[in-house]
C-alpha cells in the first residue's frame, strides 16, 4: 500500500515536472496545482530565462521574463490572489488575461502596485471560463525573480502537454 502510494506520488510529480519544464508560453501554459486545499505554486521567471511577451495588455513593453498559466475558473468563489517573493530587489507584476493568451491581449487585471520586493494582489473577475495568467516584472523595472501566487479558492482544471 506504501509503495502503491508512493508510487502514485512519484508519478504525480513526473506528470507535474512534465507539465513545467518546457517554456511556459502561450501556446504551453503551465497549471497551478491544488496543495492542501489551496492553489499555490512557486516558480521563478530567472529559469527558464525566456521573453515570452514583449508587450503587456497591448499597451506596455515588456522587455522582461515572463511565465505564463491557464487557469480554467469554474466556480464562482475566487476573489483575490496574491503574488510574493523573496527577491527584495525584484519588482514583480502579473496579468489576468481573458479568454485568449498574448501581448496584445487587453488585460481584465492587473496587479503591479507594490515595488521592488512587495506583495502583489488582484481581485478577478466573477465570470467563469479560461484565462491566463501571466508573471513578469513591473514593465521597464528589469530583473527576473522567484514568487509564489496562493489562489486560495479557484478551482483549476489540470491539462495535459504535448511539448513540441
Ligand atoms: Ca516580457
């Protein structure tokens, strides 16, 4: 039963490892996992070092890394999310996209108020559906760095890859 259990975990990490190790681009987001009844994952924009978009919301360049997420939202009870990091020199900010991913895409949020090294929050928008969310720097702040995004209630549907 261990072992089975183990087993299950091991291949529950592959299948997570497989879903985040290419670029984490439009065309092969990443997810966000459930962990302990919460959605949380961490990762750094550092590694892999790669410009998904170059513009924001249509409107901002974005010369920095970018890593981007789906999220399938299918319940109403998802409010807020929140983005740390560790990195006090880094400036973060991260995207609700709707509906479709890419630079030139209007963003339905933004959250991008606090400076180097600060929490980032956004509260989404109620409609259900497909979205994406992008982590990148405050546009013209430069860097890259580690963070962490706690989405407390939205349910996110996992999705397979096919890395070309
Ligand atoms: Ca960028």
């Amino acid at each position: 039963m261990v072992k089975n259990a183990l087993m299950l975990i091991a291949t529950l990490l592959a299948t997570a490892y497989t879903g985040s190790a290419g670029a984490q681009s439009c065309a092969s987001p990443a997810t966000i996992p459930l962990v302990a009844n919460m959605h949380q994952v961490s990762g750094t924009t550092c590694a892999p070092s790669v410009n998904q978009l170059g513009t924001l919301c249509g409107a901002f360049n974005s010369p920095e890394n970018d890593v981007i997420y789906r999220v399938n939202k299918d319940s109403l009870t998802a409010t807020t999310i929140a983005l740390t990091t560790p990195d006090a020199g880094w400036n973060p900010a991260f995207l609700w996209l709707s509906g479709s991913c890419g630079g030139g895409v209007a963003c339905a949020e933004v959250g991008d108020n606090a400076g180097a090294g600060g929490t980032e929050t956004m509260t989404i928008p109620a409609p259900l559906g497909i979205y994406y969310l992008v982590v990148t720097s405050s546009p013209g702040s430069g860097g890259c760095g580690a963070y962490t995004i706690d989405a407390p209630r939205i349910p996110v549907t996992l999705k397979s890859f096919n890395i070309d």
